[in-house]
C-alpha cells in the first residue's frame, strides 16, 4: 500500500545514507524536499529518479494536500530534508500529521541524525536527554528559554549556527554556570570533523583561540543539573560528581 515514507539523508558523509533508504529512494515515484534544488543533485547521485513536490516551511499544508493527492493515486512518496532526518529541527511535522490524520502509512527509516551522532559521542549515554534544537535568536528570549532548562536533570542537545556559536555558548555559561560539562561537536561526518569537550567556562575562549573553530555545523551536549540528593538515587549523584569527562 502507498506510504510516506520518511528518508534521512547525509548530514556530510555521502556513505551515511543506509541500504534500506537507498531502496525507498530508488523505489519511489515522488519524493517531497525542503529545497528541490538542493536535493535534486544528491539524489541523482543515488540513483532516484522520482518526481519532486517542493515542501518547506512556507507551504507545507499545500504540499500535505499535494503529497496526499499522490497517494490516493497509490503512488508512494519519500520525505527528505536537505540533511539528516527530516522533521527534526525540519520541515515535516505537519506534513506527517496531515498524512497519518488521512489515514494513510507513514514510514521512519533511520538514518543520520546530528543529534543522535553527538550525544553518542558524549559519554552520557546511559542518562537522559533532552533535544531541544535551536535555541531563539534574540537574546531576551534565549535568556528566557536557558533559564527553563537550567534545573533540569537531563543532558541538553542544541543545534547551533556557526555565527551565532559564540553568542550561544556564553549564554549556555552564564545560565547553567561554568562548571557543567560542555560536548561540542564540529563538522560531524566531514572531512574536518572535531569533537572538544571541557567545562562551559572554557568553552569561549577555546572557540575564540582559533577562527576555524568557529565554522561548519554545531550540536552543543551540555551535562544535566546534577541530580538533587533526595531522590535516593545516590549511585547516580556519585557518578555525576566524579564525572571527569562528559
Ligand atoms: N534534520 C537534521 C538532523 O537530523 O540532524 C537537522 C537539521 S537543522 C536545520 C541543521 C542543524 O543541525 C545545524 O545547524 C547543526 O546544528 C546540526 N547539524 C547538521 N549537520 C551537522 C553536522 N554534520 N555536524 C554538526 N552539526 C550538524
């Protein structure tokens, strides 16, 4: 029966895209993409020679209608998003919601997630966390936003732009306080991936010590408030406070 089905794509290694999504891709008379131009060329090079139907944040309930028109036809259609999984941190939500309320199947096929690659790299991978993407702009509402966030006992996963990097870690400093662990991971997947770890109060100066730390793509994982005592989970206290790394 036709589906939507959801398909992450590379978010910098063309070899990340998965064998079961290269089949969709292949398989698909239409594929929906944030920016038709941008995918056109990636998925090409994969092999796919569907039809595209353009869906981004602007005109995802025309696309919903579009894409729902397709499979009432029984024509199958692949999601992606210009990089990684689609909607997270992406267009797609809504066009998900208006496809499963019609009543037809829609299909997560796994794949490369920025979020999920860097949290795996922080060492904290038996705690909890909590992805939140990109914090807002203005630094009012970042404020507001950081200040929510700051009691939390979970680990935090932001997205983060390179020209706001900075802005954004001396934020993270002043609202959680220079102690917590910070996991910067840079570039992942690409040729100049890098991956640094210290505590929030260092992590401005070594962005600063060179400008090229300061470029590419950037999911920030910030260590969660330690734990409150009374909650008889002592072994997890324990672990937080002689936590060296991350
Ligand atoms: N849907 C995507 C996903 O599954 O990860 C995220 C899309 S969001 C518009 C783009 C943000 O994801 C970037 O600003 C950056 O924070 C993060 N990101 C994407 N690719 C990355 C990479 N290769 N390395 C580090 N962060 C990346």
């Amino acid at each position: 029966s036709p589906a939507l089905y959801l398909a992450p794509t590379p978010i910098g290694n063309l070899g990340d895209i998965t064998v079961r999504t290269l089949e969709v891709l292949r398989a698909v008379r239409w594929v929906a993409a944030e920016d038709t131009r941008h995918s056109a060329p990636l998925l090409a090079r994969f092999g796919c020679a569907a039809k595209m139907i353009a869906c981004h944040e602007h005109n995802e309930e025309a696309a919903a209608a579009q894409v729902i028109g397709r499979l009432a036809d029984g024509e199958s259609v692949a999601l992606v998003s210009d990089a990684g999984t689609p909607a997270i941190s992406d267009p797609g939500a809504r066009l998900v919601a208006r496809v499963r309320d019609a009543g037809y199947r829609v299909v997560p096929l796994p794949g490369p997630c920025a979020a999920v690659t860097a949290f795996s790299a922080a060492g904290l991978a038996d705690a909890h966390f909590l992805f939140y993407g990109f914090l807002p702009a203005k630094a009012g509402q970042r404020q507001e936003a950081l200040r929510g966030l700051a009691a939390l006992p979970y680990a935090l996963v932001f997205y983060e732009a390179p020209h706001r990097i900075v802005d954004t870690v001396a934020a993270l400093a002043e609202a959680f306080g220079g102690e917590r662990r910070l996991l910067l991971a840079r570039e992942l997947t690409k040729l100049f991936e890098q991956i640094h770890s210290c505590p929030l109060a260092e992590a401005v100066a070594w962005l600063t010590a060179d400008s090229d730390r300061q470029r590419g793509e950037f999911v920030l994982v910030v260590a969660g408030a330690a734990a409150v005592a009374d909650d008889g989970d002592s072994e997890r206290v324990l672990r937080l406070l002689l936590a060296e790394g991350l």
